[in-house]
C-alpha cells in the first residue's frame, strides 16, 4: 500500500469511518426503497407473468395476502439490481482507500465481467434448465393428481434456481482471481479435477431447490464446463504472464 493510502487512512479514525458508512448505506436504502417502489407499480406484474410461463396458468395463490406478498418481494429484489450498480460503486467508494493499486485494478478488470456472467447464468438458466427442469417436474401429474402449483413456491423455486446458476457463472472469475493471487494454479486444477467433479455435484444437490436428479445434473453440467473453461483462461493467463516478464527482463538487460 502506497504512502498516500496510509496516510489518509490514518487521518481518518474510526468514528469517522462509521459516519461514512452510515451516509452510503443511507444513500443506498433510499436508492433501493424508490428503485422499489416504482418496480411495484412498473415490473413486478410483467416478470411474474414472464417467470410463469413455463407452467403457464396453473399458478394459484392460496391465502388472501400471498400474491400481495409475491409482488412486494419481487418489487424488492428488482429494485436491488437496478440500483446495483450506485450500490456497488458506494462500497467501492468505502473499500478503495484500504486497496493497494494492484488490487484495484484486479476489481476494474473483474467487476463488470463478474456482473455479465452473474446476468449470463440467470438468463441461461431462465431459458434453457428452467423449462427443462418444470417439464419434467409436471410430468408426474396423472389423471388422478393434477399439478395446483402455489405462486409464492413457485416464485421461490424459480428464484432460487436463478440464485444459484448466476452464482455458479462466477467460477471463472473465482478461479481466475485465486490463479492470480497465486493461491491455485492450472497444473493444481488439473491434479485434483477429480475432487472438483465430486465437489461441484454435492454442490449442485445442495444449491439446487428440487431433490430430483434432472434439475441437479443441469445444474453441474454447465459447472464442469466452466471449471474446464477457467483452467484454460488460468493457463493463458499464466502464460501471457510469463510472456511479459521474459519480455521485461531482456529489456532492462539491453538497457544495461
């Protein structure tokens, strides 16, 4: 960490430090309230009824509240992510005086693409396992038991599994981050795949919200691809890496 760092850090004690982040959590409550609100009135009815179609018109609501409730909470999650990126840069205004340059060039280069593949897996998930998986689930229904699907389970059902395909997009950029901090590198990610093949289908039973087999292996497909894809990004990184220090050294030896 650079002299400057230190030092406002320093100038800066720990009262102050909690007066600044009661301001930005201030500001992002207030952002995430009205960003809301106006998802109550504008986008919740449109994205339950887009999160709906896979099982079409068979959603009921049970209690008198509950799709009151359903709308709030998807009203809620919706002003999350679109007041995301001013609550991002609210805590990267706080954290970036405790980073050293090197690690925040690591959250300019990593950020947006954590953001787009976190997007990627929802909307992959949205699109190909999710009316895979509810297809198959209805499937059970016979003459004698027909399917009355409650809003609330189904919304956090299909909630659930977005969750959890855009949390797994992130591999790439987990493993490419701990490559270039050092911690793993792609000759240890090829040593123990083994114990990652084991690891990412417990993962996918325990992240997936329905205990059938279908819905957790589509689930762990695509997380073994992208192991497979991050020790190929981690390899060329190391290579390109290597490249420019061998690059560097025969350039200061000319200079001498």
């Amino acid at each position: 960490m650079n002299n400057n760092t230190s030092s406002e850090i320093k100038q800066m004690n720990f009262f102050e430090h909690l007066d600044e982040l009661r301001h930005r959590l201030i500001v992002c409550v207030i952002l995430v309230f009205i960003t809301s609100g106006l998802s109550y009135w504008l986008l919740a009815k449109p994205i339950i009824n887009l999160i709906a179609k896979p099982v079409g018109k068979q959603l009921v609501f049970l209690t008198p509240t509950e799709a009151f409730m359903v709308y709030i909470i998807v009203a809620f999650f919706c002003g999350i992510f679109i007041s995301s990126p001013v609550v991002l840069f609210q805590i990267w205004r706080f954290i970036a005086a405790g980073l050293t340059r090197k690690e925040r060039i690591y959250v300019f280069l990593y950020a947006p693409f954590s953001f787009l593949l976190f997007v990627g897996g929802a909307y992959f998930c949205y699109a190909v396992i999710l009316p895979v998986t509810v297809k198959f689930l209805l499937g059970f229904a016979t003459e004698s038991i027909t399917p009355m699907i409650s809003l609330r389970s189904y919304v956090s059902f299909t909630g659930s599994m977005l969750l959890g395909f855009g949390l797994v997009f992130q591999m790439p950029i987990i493993l490419l981050f701990l490559n270039e901090l050092g911690i793993i590198n792609p000759s240890m990610l090829h040593k123990q795949r083994k114990y990652a093949i084991l690891i990412i289908f417990i993962a996918a039973a325990i992240m997936t919200p329905s205990p059938d087999v279908l819905s957790q292996l589509l689930m762990a497909l695509p997380m073994l691809f992208l192991f497979e894809i991050s020790i190929w990004l981690s390899v060329f990184t190391n290579y390109r890496k290597s490249r420019k220090e061998k690059i560097t050294t025969i350039e200061t030896q000319e200079s001498c």
